[in-house]
C-alpha cells in the first residue's frame, strides 16, 4: 500500500483477481481494511464465485487460510472493463483453475493472464500449470489453442508471478 500511495495510485477502485487461488487473494481483506471508507468494486469471473464466498475447501488443499470474500463483479468471456474510457477484455482461459481469466489490453497489445497457462522455475523453464484442485488437461489445452490464436493481437504476455514477456522472450513463450 505504501507504494501504491507513493505512486498516487491509492485508494483503489476495482480490483481484479484473475482466480481464486490462495496466493491472489490472501492479502484482498487486509488491503480492503485499509481502504475503509471508499467504494471498491472487487472483479472475478462467475465461477470463482463460490470458491471466493466459502474459501474453506480451498484452505483445507493448500493449508492456508483465506478469508471469505463476498459482493464479488461477476466476469465471463467477452465482458469489457471500462476505466474512465481505457477498456479491457476479458478472456477465459480454464485449465489451471475453472475460473482463469485473461485481460487484455488491446491499446497496448498486452494480455495478463495470471497462472492460467504457463509458470516459470528457476528463471528459466517454462512449464504448464498442471495442479491444483480443480485442473483440467483439455480445458489447458484449449486455453494455449485460444491464446496462440490471438497471437496477431499481441506484442507482450503478463504472468502472475513473473514480470512480462515481449519481443523474442514473448514469441518463445507462444512457441512455447
């Protein structure tokens, strides 16, 4: 937060999780509790609804504890985010979770798309994101078909953990 506030980036208005997985919601209560006061409209898609609601089978798998997270913005493939006339996106891609989404940033040729395709160990192994309680292969699969096609569209990747990927990085990682 204290960055945030030095880059006059703070209170936050939306925040969008692009899953529900522990290690991107953990810390939603916290930050809400220091923005007490402001409107923040909180986004995911549809289905991680349930997951967000009662978090409970989530802790048991990854042995944390996520509080539960309620008046949610339900998202689904083709929605628009409108930031004061900016737009994104948003794109499902399933496979490490049934509810991975994509944002993309058609002004900046840039799609996030969190842990939905691809994670990265040691800086420098790509590898898909086979695990977690609710991976599907197929739903995977489909998901790099879907980002491959859109490959004309883009000039960089945003991943969750590890920064963004343009020029050869980027086609490397399409490559993949």
């Amino acid at each position: 937060v204290k960055k945030l506030k030095a880059l006059g980036l703070f209170p936050i208005h939306k925040i969008l999780l692009t899953h529900a997985h522990w290690d991107h919601i953990q810390a939603l209560p916290r930050i809400l509790k220091q923005m007490e006061g402001e409107e923040v409209e909180i986004l995911a898609h549809k289905n991680a609804l349930g997951i967000l609601k009662d978090p409970e089978e989530m802790n048991k798998y990854f042995e944390f504890i996520v509080e539960p997270i309620e008046n949610v913005t339900p998202l689904k493939e083709n929605d628009t985010i409108d930031l004061n006339g900016f737009e994104l996106s948003i794109y499902e891609f399933f496979g490490h979770t049934q509810d991975s989404i994509g944002v993309y940033d058609k002004v900046h040729k840039n799609i996030i798309i969190g842990d939905a395709i691809m994670d990265l160990f040691e800086n420098e192994t790509y590898f898909p994101t086979l695990y977690g309680p609710h991976f599907d292969e197929q739903s995977l699969l489909n998901s790099f078909d879907k980002l491959q096609g859109m490959k004309d569209q883009l000039e960089s990747i945003s991943l969750a953990h590890f920064g963004v990927y343009s020029g050869d990085d980027f086609q490397s990682f399409l490559d993949g």
